[in-house]
C-alpha cells in the first residue's frame, strides 16, 4: 500500500510543480498589468532560472539523504510562493515571485522520481512512470479548463490562491510516507555519462519545443478564434487525451522499449507541430490538439523510466543532471520564442519547433539501454 500511496503523492507535487508553472500562460491574459509578449517572457524565464538552479542539489541530496522532508519544505515553497504571486502589486514582483516559485517547484522531479525509482522494478516501473506521469496532462488539462473561468469571475490571482491551498495540504500528506522503502546511496555524484548526455541534449530539443507550445499556445489560439473560452478548451484538448496515453505508456514501453518509445512518439509529435500551421479552423486545432496530447504524453513516462533505467541506484542524481538541461530549455524558449513570434509570427515558430523535435528523436536512438 505504500508503494501506491508514493505514487499518489509523487504524482500530486508533480501535477502542482506544472499547473504553477503554465498558470500565468493563461492568467497574464486576464492580469491588471497587460504584459507585453516580452514581459511574459521574463515570468517565463525566471521560474526556469530558479528551477534549474536546484536540479543537482535536489537529485545528489534525494540519493544521498533521502526524500520526504525535502518534498514537505518543496511543496510548501511552492504554496508560499503562489500566495505571494497572487497578491502580487505589479509587473516587477511577479518576477521576483516567479523566480521563487521555480526554486521551489525544482527539487519535485528529482525527488520523486527517485521515490518510484526505489519502489519499483521491471515493467511495474514503467506502469507506475505511466500512473505517476498523468499529473502532466491533466496540469494542462485544468489549466485550460478552469483558469480562464475562474480568472473572469473571481480574479486572475485565483488560480494562484488555489495552488496555495493544495500545495500545504499536500505538504504536510507527505510526512506519511515510510522512508523505509526508499534506497540511498553512498556518494555524492554527478552522473556523467554518455547515456545521461545524449538523453540531455535530445530533452533539451524536446522541451524547447514543448515549452514553446505549452507557454505560447494559449495566446495563439485566442488570435486564431478570438474566443478565451474555446480557446481554454483548445488548450485543454492538448492534453486531455493525454491522461488516457499516459496511463497504456507502460504497455508501449513494454513491447518496444523504452529508448524505441522515445524516439519513435517524439517523431510523431514532430510531424504533427510542423501540421499547426495549416490549421485554421477550430474544430481541426481540436483534432490536432487531442493528436499531440496522445503522442506527447506516452513520452513523458518514457523519458522519466529511462533516467530510471540508466540512472539505477544513482536516478535522484542522473535526474537531476538531464533536468537541469531539459528545464534550461524553458529559458532558452521564453525569449526565443518571443523574438521568433515578433519577427517572424507563430506559423514559422511552429515550423522550427517542429524541426528541433524531430532531430531530438534522431538522438534518442544514441541511447544504450
């Protein structure tokens, strides 16, 4: 009953460490302060910033130490954090509190794909990766479903007050958790590898891509349907077949393995971004989003199984090595994605994207499992 207990808790802070990081891609729109596309960038950005900054700290010290104080004091940074940016005054403490929420929302991954990584073994990993990793799909999911009605009937800072709620409930639901099952190493390190270094660079590909989606698509398709509302649910279709996907990802990742998974669903996902552009028509951006939200989230439990495979007794650490590049990316696409979007304009962004994608699923097959 722990092991699914882990899961569950795993699976919650992951869920919070997404839903606080996409939520002002929707709540900007409905913010006081009008951000320009650039000042949305630096929000962006920041969070990143603070995120990566505590990737290999959090990886080394949930090796090394162990997990459950560290995603209490992980969980309540992000709720105090979320508070904080609520009650924000202006642009500037946005920033300041964005960058807050990043250093806290960052030690998440590490920590609790070490959890599962120490729980589980075989195929029941990569169920419980698929189990674990619905938190992403449906972050996105309710993220277009409830914070634009929300943000127009209470307030933009609603979303953020909610976060706070959930975050100290899940807190302190995390001091339950039975250390006992969870394995430690005996070094620090920093796992370098050829492995860690090819699954780095593809993610970083990847996630340029994602983020660049995840964080700008909201906006365009508002400019597509001048409708916040469809546009919300247009948002949410990007994730919400996701939920099914991620859950039969162990089933895929059981009869190709996990390296093939990878490279074969992030060239799907490829060809489909370099398909946005000629997609006009609402109802098509809805088969399209429901395609993506299929592909992309059979990835997301394949990429964390195979930090699992390759990392063994030392993931904390190798997950945090390859997400402090993977999430680097987040920083690289806040401005370059506004720069390509004022220059160029969001069909050529897609077409780039796209682009990356496909060369991340070339290097995904360098990988030795």
């Amino acid at each position: 009953m722990n092991k699914w207990f882990i899961v569950a808790i795993s699976s919650a802070s992951f869920f919070l460490s997404y839903f606080s990081r996409l939520t002002w891609s929707v709540v900007s729109t409905f913010s006081p302060f009008h951000p320009t596309v650039q000042e949305d960038g630096t929000v962006f950005s920041l969070f990143f910033v603070g995120y990566i900054i505590v990737q290999l700290p959090a990886g080394i010290l949930a090796d090394k130490i162990g997990t459950r104080t560290l995603l209490f004091f992980s969980l309540t940074g992000i709720g105090l954090s979320s508070l904080a940016t609520g009650l924000a005054p202006n642009i500037e403490y946005e920033y300041l509190f964005s960058f807050l929420m990043g250093l806290s929302a960052g030690w998440v991954y590490p920590i609790t794909v070490k959890m599962i990584s120490s729980s589980f073994s075989g195929n029941n990993l990569g169920w419980a990766m698929g189990i674990y990793s619905i938190a992403w799909p449906l972050s996105i999911v309710l993220v277009g479903a409830i914070l634009p009605v929300i943000s127009i009937i209470i307030g933009w800072y609603s979303g953020y007050f909610l976060i706070f709620i959930i975050s100290i409930i899940l807190a302190f639901l995390s001091l339950k958790i039975n250390m006992n099952s969870i394995s430690k190493s005996n070094s620090f390190s920093i796992i370098i590898s050829k492995n860690v270094l090819l699954v780095s660079l593809a993610g970083f590909l990847f996630f340029t891509s994602y983020w660049s989606i995840a964080l700008y698509i909201y906006k365009y398709f508002v400019l597509i349907t001048a409708n916040p509302y469809i546009s919300g649910v247009l948002y949410s279709l990007t994730a919400l077949v996701g939920i099914f996907s991620t859950i039969i990802a162990g089933w895929f990742i059981s009869k190709l393995g996990v390296r093939n998974t990878l490279s074969s669903f992030v060239a799907i996902y490829g060809f489909l971004i370099l398909l946005l552009p000629l997609s006009y028509n609402p109802a098509l951006l809805g088969v399209l989003s429901s395609l993506m939200g299929f592909v992309r989230f059979i990835i997301t439990p394949a990429n964390s199984a195979i930090l699992a495979t390759i990392g063994k007794e030392n993931t904390g650490s190798v997950s945090g090595t390859a997400n402090l590049i993977w999430q680097s990316s987040g920083i690289f696409a806040s401005y370059f994605t506004a720069i390509v979007i004022t220059n160029l304009g969001y069909s050529d962004l897609w077409i780039i994207m796209g682009i990356f994608t496909l060369l991340a699923s070339i290097i995904y097959l360098g990988i030795k499992v």
